[in-house]
C-alpha cells in the first residue's frame, strides 16, 4: 500500500513550503499512487495561489497501516 505526497513552495520564497498529503488513499500499487500524485501536483497552483509543486513521492505504508 502507498501514500501519496507533495511537496509544493512558494513562488515568491522558495524556502517555503508545505507537503501536501493524499486524503483518497491509499493505493494497492506504486503505479495507482504516482499518477494520483502527478493529479495532486497538477491540482496544487489552483488551489493554493503562489505555491508550485517542487517534489512527490509514495510513501510504502507498512502492514495494517491506512494513513
């Protein structure tokens, strides 16, 4: 199972930034969780104003873990 992340910093101050975690998760596959973080990635210029997507990862959850 995995969990989606991204990591987005503001435009105007790069050293500011805020991780973004998945609420739909998690996902069976290393596949289903990339392309959710891609979407995340894409989703997170319009919902925050002056924040972009910097980095993503999919965080391996261990056994009997949801979130």
């Amino acid at each position: 199972m995995f969990k989606a992340i991204v990591l987005a910093c503001a435009i105007a101050t790069p050293t500011d930034c805020i991780e973004f975690h998945d609420t739909r998760g998690p996902y069976d596959t290393r596949a289903a969780c990339e392309r959710r973080a891609m979407e995340m990635g894409r989703d997170v210029g319009e919902m925050v104003n002056g924040m972009q997507p910097k980095k993503w990862r999919c965080q391996t959850l261990k056994k009997g873990m949801l979130s």
